[in-house]
C-alpha cells in the first residue's frame, strides 16, 4: 500500500488474543494484519455515516475532546 503525505499513522494497544484472532484472519484471506484492521475501521466507518454528517457534527460538536 502506498503511503501519502496526508495519511495519519497511530498505533493501538490490543490485548494479545485479540491479535492473534486478528492475525487468524488475515491469513485466512491472504493479507495483512493492517489491511484487517483499516477494512475493520471502514466498516465502522460505513456504520455510522449518520454520525458523520455535517450537520450532526455541529449540533454536537461539545462532545469533542478538546486537546
């Protein structure tokens, strides 16, 4: 996979079972563990589009962590 200059990389902390079911997975379908955790993260993503939108994001915008 090719990077780009506006991708973001973080790093999580999982428990080790969860890995290794993680991982279980990826070798079931020929891939990596990082390509199971962005389809993961695009799922939940697809899952909440509702949150997602504008106008819900501005009416709730209080709940952000402010850093």
């Amino acid at each position: 996979m090719k990077h780009l200059e506006h991708d973001k990389i973080f790093s999580l902390r999982v428990p080790t079972t969860v890995y290794e079911n993680i991982k279980w997975i990826a070798e079931q379908k020929y891939t990596d563990v990082s390509s199971v955790v962005r389809n993961g993260i695009r799922k939940e993503l697809a899952d909440n589009l509702e949150l997602l939108d504008p106008d819900y994001m501005r009416k709730h915008q209080h709940h952000r962590i402010a850093y």
